[in-house]
C-alpha cells in the first residue's frame, strides 16, 4: 500500500505543536499586559517616583518569568518535535517495504479505530503493549469523548468551549460548527418555551453568521440562511409544533449530527480523514476486488462481499475496472486455464472441468445454480478469444 494515507500521520503532530505555541502566545501575552497595566496603574497614581517604577518593573517580571516557568512551552514543543522528527524516520523506513512496517501499520490502523470508537483506554493498553505510542495519536482523540458523551447528554457547553479554544483555526477551515451548535442552543430555548430568549439568542449568535452568509452563492452559505429562516421561524411556534418544516429542528437525531459533525471537524484540524484508516484500507482493497459477478446473491464463489460485515463496508464503492478479466469457477473459486479449461453445460452455465468432476454423480452433474440435470458428456470444452 502506498503512503497516501500517511498525510495526517506527521501533521497530526504538527497541529498539536503548532495549537501548544498558540496557547503559550496567548498566555504570555495575557501577563504581559497584566504587566503593563500594574506599570500603567503606577503613573496614573501620581506616585510615579524612580522607586515606584522600580518596583511595578519587578512585580511585572516576576509575573511573567512565574507564567514562563509554569508553562514549560520550551519543554513541550521539544517534546513535538522530537516525535514529528521520529514518526518522519518511521515513514522514511518503508522505502525498504519490511514486514516489520506493514505489521506496525496494521497495528497503528486498529488503535485507530479503538479511538475513533470510543475506547481510549484500550486503544492505549494495546499501542502500549505493542510498542507503537509515538506512532498512533492517542492525544488528538484525548478530549473527544469528553465531547461526545457531553452532546449525548444533551450539554453543549464543552463543544463551545472546544470552539473558542479553537477559533482561528476552524475559521481558516470554513467551519460552522459553532453555528450549529448556536442553532441547537436557540432550538433548546424554544423546547423550553422561552420565545423572547430564543429571539435575542439568535439575535446575538446567528443573525451576524446570516449577514455574513446572504449574498454568497456556496451552497454551505445558502444552508446557513436557510437554517437561520427556519430557527426563526420556529421561534413563532411551541415545541409540540406538528409542522414538519419545524419539527425536524427538535427531532433526537440531531444532537448526534452535532456529534458526526464535531467528529469530522475535529478530524479535519489534524488532516485525518472522516473513515478510520481500517476502514479505508479495507475499502481500498475491496474496490480492487470487488466485480458484478462476486457481488451477486446467487453466486457460488466464496466472496467475503457476501458477508454482512463486508457488504456494509463494500455497498457504495464502485466495481473494479480490470482491461484484462479471468474466468473463475463457481464451485471451486479457482481460475479457469488451460489446465483446468472451462466447460459449458447445455443450459449454458460455465464452471471448470474440475469443479464439475466434484459434483458428477453416475455420469449426471446437477447444476448448481438451476438445478438441472445432465449427463458429465453432454459438457462442452469452451474458448475464449
């Protein structure tokens, strides 16, 4: 398998290292102004004497060397670094395609999918067991079911939070996450009874994301206007409203597209797809598989698309375009050949000579998929040009 899945497996640090700095910047620069003001406070007193100055200089020193000790940012970023550096020699390992890699990465694609469902706490036993921890990210999905359970609970509250902490970079992403959950908070409101705070809510928080959004023709900015239409209109109705053009704002199902919505947001932040990587390898060699033949109900070659697990995975994926196609037996699963030539039985159903010779019975073969009968010598030897 090539490296094209591998693009969020160095920026994914990357992104934790560069979130790190800008919560240092904010932080230094929140006590250097704490700073100055102390500095400022000393001049408009009237007090403001050599050793006066003196003083709020020191006080605002040692405030912000307290802040930078307390941070460790230079600690941290190395900490980064060392692991964007480490997981780069990783990836540079398999120019030499070893086992070893291919294992590790299958490995890495399974507690993947642990995080990605929930289990944190195995996906860490097992990386830990196998000795992959620098390789798998384990802190991208730290807080994600914090988040999770919190929206299953009906709490907006820490997803707002994951918003403002990360403002700047889903603003550069087009996201309207926040607008979401703005929504859903307007929508609570209302399920409440409480029109008059549902009004000001949306007057705070959706109105500015509507004039923002009016004129534009992308159709995530026209979803927007039309969301921001229906929230107020539903703000005219109680919450056991009948009309379906505002009911399906009050409907369950949509708090756990909030959770879909944050899952795939927050995926987006560290370049890491919506599908666990499992999932997509898999997809991946199925697509390569995957024929009308093997795919059909009725077939007697033993497909693993047949099985419930696979056709889930297989459903919406294009069949595979293969310029040079074999002839493979129905009853053995194996390739038709010169050795092994196919032969075609009266009611024209094709299946290898060896595969009949299993099913003859007293010089009669009962064809599997009609349930015909013939006699073994009425089978003719077919080409195929």
């Amino acid at each position: 398998m090539e490296l094209d899945l591998e693009h969020g497996f160095v920026k994914a640090p990357y992104e934790l290292l560069s979130r790190a700095v800008r919560t240092e910047h904010r932080v230094v620069e929140k006590a250097a102004a704490g700073a100055l003001n102390s500095v400022s406070a000393a001049v408009q007193s009237g007090a403001f004497a050599r050793a006066a100055t003196v003083a709020a200089l020191q006080s605002a020193r040692e405030k912000l060397e307290t802040i930078l000790n307390q941070t460790g940012s230079e600690k941290e970023a190395g900490r980064l670094s060392d692991l964007i550096l480490t997981r780069i020699n990783y990836l540079q390992s398999s120019t030499e395609a070893t086992q070893r890699f291919e294992d590790t990465r299958v490995d890495r694609f399974i507690v993947d999918f642990l995080l990605r469902e929930g289990y944190a706490e195995t996906a860490a036993d097992v990386a830990k067991s196998l000795e992959i921890e620098p390789w798998v990210d384990l802190e991208v999905h730290e807080h994600t079911k914090e988040i999770t359970d919190a929206l299953r609970g009906h709490n907006l509250a820490p997803a707002l939070r994951w918003c403002n902490e990360n403002k700047s970079k889903l603003k550069k992403l087009g996201s309207r996450f926040e607008f979401a959950l703005r929504r859903q908070e307007m929508v609570e409101l209302v399920r409440q009874n409480k029109q008059a705070e549902a009004l000001q809510h949306a007057q705070e928080h959706l109105l500015p994301v509507f004039k923002e959004c009016s004129g534009s023709e992308k159709p995530e900015d026209q979803q927007c206007v039309t969301e921001v239409h229906r929230c107020l209109g539903l703000a005219a109705f109680e919450a056991s409203t009948p009309l379906e053009r505002y009911k399906y704002l009050l409907e369950e199902a949509r708090w756990e597209d909030l959770i879909r919505e944050f899952r795939i947001e927050h995926y987006r932040m560290f370049s890491l797809p919506p599908t666990s990587f499992l999932d997509l390898a898999l997809q991946a060699g199925i697509s390569a598989l995957k024929t009308r033949t093997v795919s059909e109900k009725n077939s007697l070659q033993r497909s693993p698309f047949l099985t419930e697990e696979f056709e889930t995975l297989s459903r919406n994926l294009p069949y595979s375009s293969q310029s040079q196609s074999s002839i493979v037996c129905r009853i053995l699963g194996k390739v038709m050949d010169d050795v092994n030539p196919p032969m075609a039985l009266p009611n024209g159903q094709v299946y290898s000579q060896q595969g009949l010779m299993t099913i003859v019975s007293n010089g009669q073969v009962k064809c599997p998929v009609t349930g015909e009968t013939f006699p073994y010598e009425r089978a003719t030897k077919v080409f195929v040009l």
